[in-house]
C-alpha cells in the first residue's frame, strides 16, 4: 500500500494519528488510532498523572479517498470528542 496522507488529530480527550493509504486495486484505507488522555491534560501541576492508554483505533475502507476520510473523522468523534484541530503530517 502507498501511503498517500497523514494526519495528527486533536480531539477533545485524546490524540489520535489518521493514515490515508492507497492499495494496488485503486481503493483507500484510512487506518486511525490514539492515546488518551492528551499531553497537556496529564501535565496538571500539583496533581496525580493520569496513566496514558491507547484508544481502540479502526480502519475504513472506500473507493473514494474523501469518504475514507470523513468516515475516519466520524469515528474518531465517536471515540474520544469533538475534533479541535488537525495537523497535515509530513508523508
């Protein structure tokens, strides 16, 4: 698989990492997994340090490399919040 797009996604509770792929039969996979909670969340001064753990992530197939996408983005919104931001990684 060629991989096409990479995304580091924000959410209200966690972080998740969103990869696009391409397949050799012309098709896309978005594959998506996180950890919660985020980074700033754990660095509470004077308090306990949450332990981080992943989140269960996913993987949606489609011919189509924008329904791939907003179907991970749905996903990812149903697992850990409202997506804050989302930074385009470098592939």
């Amino acid at each position: 698989m060629k991989k096409l797009i990479a995304y580091e996604i924000e959410t209200t509770n966690a972080r998740f990492e969103l990869t696009i792929y391409e397949k050799p039969d012309n098709t896309f996979v978005g594959e998506y997994s996180g950890t919660t909670p985020k980074f700033a969340q754990m660095m509470r001064p004077g308090g306990e340090l949450p332990m981080m753990k992943d989140v269960n992530g996913g993987k949606i197939t489609n011919s189509s490399i924008e329904k791939v996408e907003v179907k991970c983005r749905e996903e990812i919104e149903k697992l850990d919040g409202e997506i804050l931001r989302s930074t385009e990684l470098k592939v």
